[in-house]
C-alpha cells in the first residue's frame, strides 16, 4: 500500500530569518508580537515557517510603477 508523499515544511528561527529579511532581531520579535509575522514557539524559542515568510512578503510586496 502506497502511503501519500508528505512534503516538510521549513522553518526557520527568529535570528534566520531576520538574517533572510536583512533586519534587526527586534524588528521580527515586533512582527511576530504584533501579528504580522505568523510564528510557532518551541522551547520557548520562535520558529517561522516558509509558508507563514512567503505570505509576509506577498503581503508587503507593492506593485512597481512603470516610469
């Protein structure tokens, strides 16, 4: 019997992906706080997933104007 292939998930500490958005720690610990940022602790620690990260930059990514 052929089970159905599940993908895992990345995911990724507050420090990674700080380092993957070019920000301060404290900027992703403020989106998190707030809400934007979709988090999960673990061990008292955050982890992000790559899902949650991609809807995060779809949302702040803006349309370019054609000069």
């Amino acid at each position: 019997m052929n089970a159905p292939m599940m993908t895992r998930e990345q995911y990724y500490t507050a420090g990674e992906v700080a380092q993957i958005l070019r920000v301060n720690l404290r900027t992703v610990h403020r989106l998190i706080k707030s809400g934007e940022l979709e988090a999960l602790t673990i061990n008292r620690e955050y982890r992000i997933s790559q899902s949650a990260l991609d809807a995060w930059i779809a949302r702040r990514s803006r349309p370019r104007k054609d000069t």
